[in-house]
C-alpha cells in the first residue's frame, strides 16, 4: 500500500497516453485513458488535451498542488495490440480498490507493467511479412484476379512487405515511406511480369496498394471528427488524403517509367 | 467463395497490425461479411454507394456489439473490418487515367473515390453516434 505521488501520478499518465497515440488510438480514448488513470490515483481535477503530434496534461488534486506536462509525440505506427493491452491494463486498474492514492501497485511497479506491454514481444518478421503476402493475394483474387495473379500477388506483397521492413529502418518520413512502396507495388510486380506471360497487372497492383492504403487514418479522422475532437480531426484527415496522393504518385510516376523503357 | 477471399485477407491484415489471440478469427468473419453484405446489396439493388451504406451500417454494428463482448476497443474492430470496402481499386484506376491523359476516365474515378469514402464515413459515423446515445439512454434509465 502506497501512496503515488503527483509527479509520479503525471509520468504514468503521459506514459500511458504516448503508448496509445504512437500506436493510432482516436484522441477521445487517450483523454479518457489518461484521467481515468490520474483519477485511480486521486487526483480528481485532471485535464488532458491531446492531439496526434503531442500530449499536455495538468494533473491536480485541489487548489494546492497543480502539475502540468506536455510531451511530444514522434513516430506514430499501427499497432491495434498494444492498444488493446494498455486499456485491458487501465481497466483492471480501475478495478482493483485503489481509494484515495492508496493502491496496491506502487509507480515503479506500474511502469514496470507499461514497459513490459511496449517491449512485448511481436509476432516474428517473416510471419508478417508472410501475411502481408496473404493479405495482397486475396485482394487480388476478391478484385477478379485468376489463381495465377493470386500467386503473382502474393509474392509482390511478400516483396514489398519487407521491403518496407527495410525502409522502416531508414526512417523515413511516412509521405516518402508510402512513395517508395507503393513504386516498389509497381516495380515487383512489372518484373514478375516480364517472366510469366498471360496475366492482368491491374489486379496485382491493386492487391498490393490495398496493403499501403491509409485505412486507420480515415477511420480515426472520422471518429475524432464526430466526437469534437477537430483538431486532431482534421489532421488525420489530411494525413489520409496525403497518404492516398503519395501512394499514387509512387505508382504513377512507376508505370510512366516503365511505359518510357519500353514494356 | 468471395466472403472466403475477404475473412482471409482481413486476416492477414490483423496479423500485420500485431493482434493476437482467437480474436482475428472474429475480425476475420467480419471482414467476410462486410464484403459478403457489400454483394448481396449491389446484386437487388444495383446501387454501389447504397450498398456500401448498408453494408458498412451492418458491419459496423456487429463490430460495436462483438468488440463490448470480448472486451476489444471498438475502434481496433471497425478499422479492420471496412478495409476490403475502401476504395483502392478506384484510386489506382483513377491514377491510371491521369498518366493515359484521359481526364474523363480519371475525374470519373475520382468522383468515385471521394463518393465512397465520405459513404463509408457517413454510415461510421451514423452507427458511432446511435451507439452512444443508446447507451447514454440506459445510463439514465
């Protein structure tokens, strides 16, 4: 049984709240997430404002001790697991008596726990990548593709699944990351043609941009949108709407090329 | 046999995003029966954006009644379940127009992209906040 302090209360909070936003949970969820947490620990008077590039929070329990933090926020990536595990974490939290900062997880402990969700472990490289093939092949099938296109399909999003692996080491911006892949989608799969005769790429090369598709983006600009968080909102929305342009930027300026060599 | 091709690539789609455990069997079906619903409503009625309303409406609230089942953020469920409905065939086919310096055919799809996507925003956004103002209702009563 120990009482958490209002420093240690603010850090697991905006620890909390940076885990959720880098892995692409909607502005509303973090804000809740985040008071909730401060106010297991209680510290009732407890403002978050959040937006997709940084978090502030002022945690307070009564007129007399205020403290306020902001942290930016960098690399944001999609990881529906972590999300998931971080509010299972919150809740059970919310759970356990936890009365008047008395609680029976110290701060060290619950860090302890955080840290233990970020560094958990992912599914191994070549089982994504081998995914991200699956995922490719069908939607060129679910597009019309025959059985050979399907095969066609799959190994250009094994290809590009990893080659993004490799530019994600680089990185890179999100913009030119989307470039490149989705010139790559075009690149993998011209060649794969040039050897096998009797295929349609259109199918292929859909099945593999449907990989770079900025899904998560527009779902959270919708959802943010509706429930008034605007700032974030639009943000995400022109997010998406770049992300769309970069993917066909990359394969257009890629099918030009190839048209200019010859093929 | 199509509904087979959605629940697989949603699948593998899941798995890329790190989720685990049997729930990417329920995210799978989803994702199946969103394309699956997306058919069966263009085969009556002949409408693309009118079945991708329906289909996204429905779809949208099997998710937000499984994901409080199993315990799962809701928002993780819709975003993987619309993927096979958002519209990425016409945005390739729209570049393609403009490389061929064929406006017509790259406005036309275009048009399309933009339709669909503010549809599927739409029905997201019906389905958010009828959910929140059912369960605004229970609290008080």
């Amino acid at each position: 049984m120990t009482a958490i302090n209002i420093k240690e209360a603010t850090e697991i909070s905006l620890e909390i709240g940076r885990m959720l936003l880098q892995s692409g949970a909607t502005t509303n969820r973090v804000e809740r997430m985040m008071r909730k947490v401060s106010e297991v620990f209680g510290y009732q008077h407890t403002e978050a404002y959040v937006t997709p590039t940084g978090i502030f929070i002022s945690v307070s329990d009564s007129q007399t001790q205020l403290n306020t933090s902001i942290r930016r926020i960098e690399n944001r990536r999609t990881d529906l697991g972590k999300i998931t595990r971080v509010s299972h974490l919150v809740s059970e939290l919310e759970q356990q008596s936890c009365r008047e900062g008395q609680c029976r997880l110290s701060a060290a402990d619950f860090m302890r726990k955080l840290a233990e969700i970020d560094n958990a472990k992912d599914y191994p490289a070549w089982f994504t990548v081998f995914c991200g093939g699956l995922t490719s092949g069908c939607f060129c099938l679910l597009f019309g593709g025959s059985w050979a296109e399907f095969a066609v399909a799959y190994a250009v999003g094994i290809l590009v699944s990893l080659a993004l692996r490799l530019l994600g080491l680089l990185q890179i911006n999100n913009f030119l990351l989307n470039i490149l892949g989705a010139a790559l989608v075009v690149t993998f799969a011209k060649l794969i043609d040039l050897g096998v005769p009797n295929i349609a790429l259109d199918n292929i090369i859909i099945g593999g941009i449907m990989l770079l598709v900025p899904g998560l983006s527009f779902v959270n600009a919708i959802r943010d949108t509706m429930s008034g968080d605007l700032v974030s909102g639009t943000a995400r929305a022109v997010e998406a709407v770049f992300i769309a342009v970069a993917i066909a930027a990359g394969s257009g300026v890629m099918l030009k090329l190839w048209e200019l060599w010859g093929y | 046999m199509q509904f087979i091709w959605a629940a697989l690539s949603i699948l593998g789609f899941s798995i890329r995003v790190n989720l685990k455990g049997w729930k990417i069997l329920l995210l799978a079906l989803g994702g199946g029966l969103s394309w699956g619903l997306y058919l069966i409503f263009l085969y009556y009625s002949n409408s693309l954006l009118f079945s991708i309303f329906c289909a996204v409406i429905l779809v949208c609230s099997y998710s937000e009644i499984v994901a409080r089942l199993i315990r799962v953020p809701v928002s993780v469920f819709v975003t993987c379940v619309i993927i096979p409905l958002v519209p990425g065939s016409s945005l390739y086919y729209a570049m393609q127009g403009f490389i061929a310096g064929n406006s017509a055919l790259a406005s036309e799809h275009t048009y399309k992209v933009l339709l669909i996507s503010g549809t599927i925003a739409m029905a997201i956004a019906v389905v958010s906040s009828v959910t929140n103002i059912m369960f605004r209702l229970r609290n008080r009563f």
